[in-house]
C-alpha cells in the first residue's frame, strides 16, 4: 500500500476542499443553465432582446388547438406583426412594441431565441435569411375567449376562465380595449388621454369592491372561528339593520325573515353576514386574509397585478368591519385573486399557479420547454373548501345564481353586486363560480361595471362560459 | 454567413478546450509529471490552435484586419519570450507556462472581442509581466536569503497597504490603488504574493518560538486595513491564504475548523457593521427583487450567462457590453454569454486542475519554505477563482475580485505573472534534475524512481509506527519546541554521519562533480533548518532516502550493482 507522506496530508485534505468547492461552482452554474435561467433572462431589464431581434424572426403566439393568435409576417426587409383576432386578445396576448405587454412581454425572450435545428439555421444562413424564433403555446380556447368577449357586450369589465385542475388560463377578456395590430400607431393618442384606461388589464390589475363575493371569506372565517355553531346559526332578517348613523339594507331592502347560514349565504343576506363579521375575531380573521393571499403579491401569469387591499387588524373598529364583511369601504380586489380563491374551493384548498403557456416549441414542433402546473399554495383545508362548496352550490339551487339551475351540468358559485361612487344603486355586478359542483374543472369569474346585480348580470355569462366549456372539452372526451 | 462562423468556432472552442483540460487531467495521474514531453507538445498546440481560431473569427466578424496582424504578431513575441525563458532555465514547467498562456489566450479574444485597444493594452502588460517574471527563478535559485526576510516581507505588505488606505483614490466606495502617471496600481494584488512569502518564511524557521503568534498577528493587520479599505476580496483571499498555510504548517485539523468558525463569526460581524455587505447578501439572496438598482450588476451578469447558454452567443452576436465592469470583475460572464456555459465549466476545471497542479508540486517539493509558498500560491490563486466566478454565477455573494490571467487590470495581470514566475522559479530549483541532461527512459527504468520499491528493497526505515492524526498532531507540538530543534540544527552531523551510513550499507557515493556537493552540502544545512525531524537517526534514514532518490544514478556508483551483491550473499 502506497504510504501518504504525513507532511503532504493537509495539502492533499486542503486539495480536495478547494476541489470541492470547484465542483460545486460547476453545478450551481449547470444548474442555473438547465432549470432558472430561460425565465429569468424574460426581463425588462435584459437588454438582449434587440440583439436576438437582429438575428431573428420573431416567433408565432399559437392556442394548443394550433389556432394562430399572433405571428410576423416577412416582406422583403419589413417585419410586421399580425394579430388575427385583432381586439378580442388584446390584453392577454399583448404587443411587442412600446414596452411589451401581455404573452408578447413575458415571453418576449422566448419568442426571440431560435432552436429551430441546425440545417434549418444553414439554409437560413445561406439563403441570407433570419432563423425563426420559437413559438408560444399558449392554453387560451379561441372559441371560450369569442363568448367571453362578445358576452360583455358593451360594457366595461373582466373576465377570466380558468382550469381547476391545472391553473390554465382559457380566456382572459378586458374591457375597454384596444387592437393591438394598430397598437403602435394609435400610442400617443392612448398615452396622452388620461381618462382612457383601454391599456389597463383589468384581471390582473383592475381593483374593485368585492361586494357580496366577500361573504365567501366571511363564511369561511365564521367556520373556522366557530366550527361548532355554523350549523345552529340563526338570523332574524328585517331587510335593513343600523349601525351607529349608518342603515345597512339587503337588496332592495328586501326582508329574507329567519335564515340559517346556507339561506344567509344563497340570499346574500346582508344584514345576516354584517351580524356575522361583527362577531369576528379580527385579529385571527388577518390571518386567515393572509392565507388567502389578501396584500401579498400574486403568481400572475405576466410577471405583475395588483395586490387586493384589504385593512383588517386587531384594532379594526366595528364601524369599519361593518363596512367590509359585506365587500365594500376599503375593501378592493383583483378578479384574478378571486379567481384564485374560488379555483382553491374547487380545488380542495390548493390553489394552481395561474398560467397562460403551456409550453415553447422550436418552428419544427420540437417541445423546447414545458410550464407544468404546479401547486401554488393551500388557502384553506379540504373540510372548509368542502363547506364553501355547499353553500356555494346552494347559491345556485335556491339563491341569487338559480340562472344557472337550468344548466345540464351542477354548479357552485357567488353572486355579488359592488357598490361604488356616491349614487344609490350603482353597482357592479360580479360572479365567480365553478361546474361540475361534485367534480369541479372549470372555473370562471366575471364583472360587468356598473351593470346592475350580479344575479342579473354577470350569471348569465357564467352559463354561456360554461355552456362553451363542456361543449369545447367534455365532449372530446 | 459571418453568425455562421461565430457559432462554428464556439463548438471549436469547447472541443480544443476540452482536449487541453484532458490533457491536464492525465498528466495529473502520472507520476513525474515533468517527464511527458509529447503532452506538452500538444497543448501547446492546442493553445496556439485556440488563440488562431479565436483571432480569424475576430477578424472576420469585426472585419478590421488588425486582428489578424494583431494575433501574429502576439504569437511572435509571445513565442520568442518563451523561447527566451526555456534558454535561460533549461527546464521550465511547461505544464504551467501551457496554462499560462491559454488562459492568457482566452482573455486576449474576449477582451479583443469588448475592445480592441483593450486587448492591445493586456498584451503589452503581458509582456512587461513575463519579462520580469522571468527573473525571479535566477533570484530564487541565488538569494538565500530569502527565507530569512520573514519581518522585511511584513513590512513591506503593511506599508503597501497602509498607504493606498491612507492615500488611495476612491473608487465605488473602496480605497484600492494609486493612481501615476495615469496608470492605476493596486498593491493588495502584489502584497497577495508578498504575505505568502511572510507567513511560509516564519514558520519555516523553527527557531522562532512566536512564530504561530506574529504570522498570524501581522496577518490578521493584513486583512484589517484591507476591510477599513473595503477591499472584502481582497480581505477574504489574504484570510484563505493565512488559513490554509497555518494547516499546512502545524498539520492539525483543528485550525480548518477554528478557521471556519473564526471566519463565519467574522462574516456575521460584517453583516452587522457593513451596510454594504449587508446589501451584497441581500443581492445574493434575492437577486430579482431590485433589478434596476442595488442587484443591477448581478442579474446584468446572470441575464448574460442565461442568453447565452450551453451553447453560447458566438462571438460578436452576444450584448455583454450591458455587463457593468466586464472587462475586469464580470469577464467570466462576458465568456460565458458568447462562448457558452459548456465552454464557460471547461474553463473553471482549467483553472481547477491548475491549481491541483500547484498543490500537487506543493507536496512534490522537499523544501518545507517552497512547500508553503506553492500551496499559498495555489489557495490565492484557487480562491480568486471562486470569488469572482462564484460571486459573478450567484454561487456566493459578490466581492468584487478579477480574474486571473484573463481580466483586464494591469496589477492583477503582472502580479499573476509573478506569481507563477515564483511557481516556475521553485519548479527549476526542486526539479531540474528530471530533465536537465539526464536520458529520460534509464530513469524512468530506474528502481531508485519508485518510492516503494526502493524502500522495500533497501529497507529503509520509513515506516513509522501506525499513528491516529491525535498522536501525530502531538509529536507535531512537540517537534515545534525549540529545544529540540536545537541539535538538528547543529551543523556537526550531516556528511560525517551520511558517510557512514553509506559505507554501512556498501554504497558509495561519487561526488563527481562540484554541483553535486553543492547539493548535498546545501540540502542538509536548509533541512536543518527546516528541523523537521525529532528522532536523529530517523531524520537521517528519512534524509538519506530523499537524497537517495534525487542523486542521479550516475551519481552512485554501487548502486545498481549493490542489489546483486545482497543476492548473491543470500545466495550463499
């Protein structure tokens, strides 16, 4: 056996650290390369960009049905990008010029690089022409995206449709809008009127009263503040209660009469649910905002929303918890985030990191990178989304959504009906929902401003969206 | 057609690159490194095939012709200089002179690819470097007086120092050089070879009993005014060297763990008093938080690295002039955008396997002073690395340090050429005999080459008892008193008794020529010096067989014909 000289025993020991250390600079810079960097490099801060543009075409936005929502088109030297649906995408897939917006800013880079294969990139080289740049699959449903646009009609609003199961965003429409083929030309004209807010995606970014869809936190917050009392809960409803000055009022001050939690929740009583908040302990009712993700920053599929501000501390006064146990006063959310909260209740308590791309393919089809869904957190236990359930499928059995009764498929949701400006009787109609009720795979919320109540307004479209959905998926099946 | 090219000599890149690193790699399992010749050969090769690829792509893409001249006028002069040096030495590393120039080469393409005239200035500091590094194995190999300057050392690190803390220009908050005449000098980069040299020639002298106590006492004034400049590179460098040249010293596995405990206090300390590393850890933590401000150079860095890829840019086709400081502190990730990460990790295991190669001569050589400063060389050198390589790939957090040999920053160029101008200079004297003059087949023939053998067939009495690190750790703090150093250190024994020994054992030693007693004469006056041996007679049976095995065969007469000898008596 070969003797270790006792004197070179710290040199070979110190050998190896520094070896050690080396190895692991290698796979720290390996690692980076393989798993972090390809999103990491989608930055505006990444001035690479303009450089890959040189070199090539920019590649085409796609849905996983092979429908093209964005491509360039290459006339001699002029590049010119080309968006088929013109307006009815607008926000979701964006523009590539004055600073990038949508699916065209966050995979900016991704539609830039070219892994298009190497005797693709020698004919390109020879011929004296650009590689293409890869192409972008996203998981929007043209078909679901056309009902959702159309059913908002005139009106100003958000929708957005998402998969329960995976977090995949089928159609996202806001309202006002803009046609993005034009999007450059008409810039000045957007930047400089201060009242447009076409550019505003109003999912991600728009915040608006909860309203009536905050009852769902409440309800949750009173069965896990009090999991022995929810089933004995009673409330004696005169269509109107008053709080210090104030005069609190069911709609159309209409008296529901005794009502147990399920009845308070499917009616939407207001009156039952500010006896509720008042209850509260806020202190622990904080905590559980902060499950839900209330204030924090969202995993929005475009890098940046919104937070949904709500105030709820121990010092909260009673004057204020009035306020926002029925979503009004400070109160402000995100339709994303109650997307968000409403997949979790469908979802047994977790909620999906909501994402638009499914994946990147090199021009030849070659899958370059896949986005797998992936579990974004838990909001709530499998029990309470459970319980939210039930009393969300009784919203539609026998409550505000009964619109929806008439549907070949079950369903669960909530109606709400945001107050806003200083008129009586403004207010914005919200729903969020999803079907089946029993094994739920779609989910959709939506808000029509200044339409009226959510039971009137915004069910309807409910219907239609998932009418389209199992129409569109189930029966492929 | 020219992003053709780019993307073609990228793939020729990581194949020359990879061939040389094997190379590297095998020359690393043989056992006389020095003796594989047609190995040397190819890397040369190999380098001057890298540095032409690099240039014609250069040319082409920039289509300004004074690359071409440019890259033949470096190999002319760099090839003559080198010439030079293998005239004047005879036997030189060429392993490391190999390395040398290929990391020299590769900073030459990117920092030709970033700016011309910044290429030009590397080259022409370059060659300054080279030819004064040049002198140093003549004054290593005439001046012994070297390993008694032990306090001049110190001083001369402290002033240097002191006076860039106490006069230096600020830049981005630290106090790092002088500015004459225009040109920028930093001396943390010089003193980095200067306190190597302090700390192995205290504690090679074991006469001194404060040697432990001041080595670290001046080292750790060191490292402080290089924190007060807020230097934390630096700082951290000068503590790996200090660290790992102690445990070299004194053997004990205790020192690496107070190092490391001493080291995070330190670090925890930092975090409190320093707001600027508080914000560096931050920045490495959280990179993408603060993009446009505080972590604007690190996520630059990473975004370069991530566009880049495997595969790379190609030369010309990246952007890594968004990188702030790429010419100096960031050109790894300016090599990584264009050249590819695959090139980029090649590229960390040449430096690996260089400094694995330092180690490795480190306990090759005989003298304990060269002992440590090879192996203090080889930590300054390995922890720049990780520093500017790690801090710039977000595997530590930044310290703002360059790297080695390919860096722009004349300081950090010449005094890495020094730096292995002392490698090269300890190689000349330690190992010259391997190839100076002597046919290389008899001696790898040789049984007197194979340590084992020689010890099985002569006997020699190396084998000590089977000891745990515990027991050996407390001879070490034995043999550290002076008293017994003290009669090793008598000059008295040492030919008398080799003599006998010799004639004991029936061999005969011819000195046949001037040179060869020098050796000897002077081999066992530095070893007692060096004291490393409690037991007298061990320490002759250990010296004999180091001498042994170094004397040429022609030295020794007998030698060869002593085993027979021995036979033919058991025969009988």
């Amino acid at each position: 056996m070969k003797k270790i000289n006792k004197e070179n025993l710290p040199i070979i020991i110190t050998s190896i650290l520094f070896t050690l250390v080396f190895a692991g600079m290698i796979v720290n810079l390996a690692w980076f390369v393989k798993n972090d960097s390809y999103d990491a490099i989608n930055s505006i801060y990444n001035p690479r960009d303009e450089i890959l543009a040189q070199q090539n075409v920019r590649g085409s936005i796609v849905t996983e049905q092979g429908d093209v929502l964005a491509y360039t088109e290459v006339q001699g030297d002029n590049e010119r990008r080309v968006y088929p649906y013109s307006v009815q995408f607008a926000h979701v897939v964006g523009y590539s010029t004055n600073g990038g917006m949508g699916v065209e800013k966050v995979a900016n880079m991704s539609l830039l690089q070219s892994n298009a294969s190497i005797s693709d990139k020698v004919d390109n080289d020879l011929n004296d022409s650009k590689d293409t740049g890869d192409t972008v699959v996203t998981s929007l449903n043209v078909r679901m995206q056309e009902v959702a646009f159309k059913s908002l009609g005139a009106f100003q609003g958000a929708i957005i449709v998402t998969e329960v199961e995976t977090g995949k965003i089928l159609a996202m429409v806001s309202k006002p809008d803009f046609d993005p083929n034009t999007i450059a030309g008409e810039w000045e004209d957007i930047i400089n009127n201060s009242d447009s807010s076409v550019l505003l995606n109003r999912v991600t970014h728009g915040q608006y009263p909860p309203g009536s869809t905050f009852k769902i936190v409440d309800a949750l917050e009173y069965y896990r503040q009090f999991p022995d009392e929810v089933d004995n809960y009673y409330y004696q409803c005169n269509g109107s209660l008053r709080y210090d000055e104030r005069k609190i009022t069911c709609y159309h001050g209409s008296s529901h009469g005794g009502v147990d939690m399920a009845r308070s929740f499917a009616k939407s009583c207001n009156c039952s649910f500010v006896n509720i908040g008042l209850k509260l302990d806020r202190a622990l009712m904080s905590e559980t905002l902060k499950d839900l993700l209330f204030g924090e920053e969202l995993p929005a599929p475009f890098q940046s929303s919104n937070r949904s501000v709500i105030n709820i501390s121990g010092d909260t006064d009673d004057a204020e918890m009035v306020q926002i146990s029925i979503g009004q006063g400070t109160a402000l959310m995100t339709p994303l985030h109650l997307n968000m909260i409403t997949c979790a209740i469908a979802n047994e308590g977790k909620v999906m990191t909501p994402q638009v791309i499914s994946r990147i393919e090199s021009t030849s089809g070659n899958v370059v990178k896949e986005y797998d869904p992936k579990v974004y957190t838990t909001m709530m236990t499998e029990e309470e989304a459970a319980y939210l359930t039930e009393l969300m499928t009784g919203v539609v059995e026998n409550g505000t959504g009964d619109f929806l009764t008439s549907a070949d498929y079950t369903s669960a949701g909530k109606t709400g009906s945001a107050e806003y400006g200083t008129a009586k009787g403004d207010s914005h109609a919200w729903f969020t929902g999803f079907a089946p009720a029993e094994d739920p795979k779609v989910c959709v919320t939506i808000i029509v401003e200044g339409a009226g109540t959510g039971g009137d307004y915004a069910v309807p479209i409910a219907k239609r969206l998932f009418d389209v959905y199992f129409e569109q998926y189930m029966q492929s099946e | 057609m020219a992003s053709f090219i780019s993307e073609i000599s990228n793939y020729a890149f990581v194949v020359i690159m990879a061939v040389y690193v094997a190379t590297n790699m095998i020359v690393f399992f043989f056992k006389n490194p020095e003796k594989h010749k047609h190995f040397y050969m190819l890397q040369t090769l190999l380098a001057i095939a890298f540095h032409a690829v690099g240039y014609i792509t250069l040319f082409v893409r920039a289509e300004d012709v004074r690359y071409f001249f440019f890259f033949a006028f470096q190999e002319i002069i760099l090839f003559a200089l080198i010439l030079v040096f293998r005239t004047l030495y005879r036997s030189v590393s060429r392993l490391m002179l190999n390395n040398v120039l290929m990391l020299l080469f590769v900073g030459f393409i990117i920092l030709g690819r970033l700016a011309f005239e910044n290429a030009v200035r590397q080259f022409v500091i370059t060659i300054v470097a080279f030819a004064v590094s040049m002198i140093i194995p003549w004054i290593m190999k005439h001046t012994k007086l070297l390993k008694k300057m032990g306090y001049v050392y110190c001083a001369l690190g402290i002033v240097a120092l002191g006076a860039v803390w106490l006069t230096g220009e600020i830049t981005n908050g630290s106090k790092l050089a002088f500015k004459i005449e225009g040109m920028s000098f930093q001396p943390s980069e010089f003193v980095k070879i200067v306190i190597v040299f302090f700390i192995a020639a205290l504690l090679t002298n074991k006469k001194d009993p404060f040697r432990y106590v001041s080595s670290g006492l001046f080292s750790v004034v060191h490292v402080l005014i290089l924190v007060l400049s807020r230097d934390l590179g630096g700082a951290g460098i000068y503590c790996m060297i200090y660290l790992f040249m102690l445990y070299i010293a004194n053997r004990n596995a205790i020192t690496l763990f107070v190092g490391a405990v001493g080291g995070a206090g330190a670090f925890y300390l930092a975090l409190q008093v320093f707001d600027h590393v508080k914000i560096r850890v931050q920045n490495w933590l959280h990179p993408w938080t603060d993009m446009s401000n505080t972590g604007y150079q690190i996520t630059q860095s990473l975004f370069a690295i991530g566009t880049g890829g495997w595969e790379g840019m190609g030369l010309f086709q990246g952007n890594p002039k968004t990188i702030p400081y790429v010419n100096e502190d960031f050109v790894f990730s300016a090599i990584a955008e264009e050249f590819g990460v695959m090139f980029s990790i090649l590229l960390i295991m040449l430096y690996l396997v260089t400094v694995l190669h330092m180690f490795r001569m480190s306990a090759r050589v005989k003298e304990f002073f060269h002992k440590l400063i090879l192996s203090g060389l080889a930590v300054s050198l390995g922890t720049q690395v990780i520093l500017t390589i790690g801090g710039g790939t977000r595997f530590i957090p930044l310290t703002g340090v360059t790297l080695p040999l390919i860096s722009m920053g004349g300081s950090s160029l010449t005094a890495t050429l020094l730096m292995f101008g002392v490698v090269q200079g300890i190689y000349i004297n330690e190992f010259a005999y391997y190839e100076d003059g002597y046919d290389e087949e008899e001696l790898e023939e040789d049984e007197f080459d194979d340590e084992d053998e020689y010890e099985d067939e002569y006997d020699v009495a190396e084998e000590e008892p089977e000891e745990s690190n515990e027991s050996s750790f407390a001879e070490n703090v034995i043999s550290e008193e002076p008293e017994d150093t003290a009669d090793v250190s008598n000059d008295e024994f040492g030919l008398q008794e080799l003599e006998a020994y010799l004639a004991q054992n029936n061999v005969t030693v011819e000195c046949s020529t001037v040179e060869s007693e020098e050796i000897l004469n002077t081999d066992i006056s530095e070893r007692t010096v060096s004291g490393e041996f409690v037991d007298e007679d061990d320490y002759i049976e250990d010296y004999l067989e180091d001498e042994l095995k170094n004397i040429p065969p022609d030295y020794i007469s007998g030698g060869v014909n002593r085993k027979e000898d021995d036979l033919d008596e058991e025969d009988k």
